[in-house]
C-alpha cells in the first residue's frame, strides 16, 4: 500500500489514497 496523492480535490493530506497506479 502506497501514499499516491493525485489532485488534491479537499487536502492532500486528508486526500491521500492508496491506488494502484
């Protein structure tokens, strides 16, 4: 499981999801 953070919509803390890719 790895912390891969996208456009951060809300916070990129709160907003890091795991997803494959």
């Amino acid at each position: 499981m790895r912390e891969v953070r996208y456009e951060p919509l809300a916070s990129p803390k709160s907003f890091a999801l795991a997803l494959p890719g």
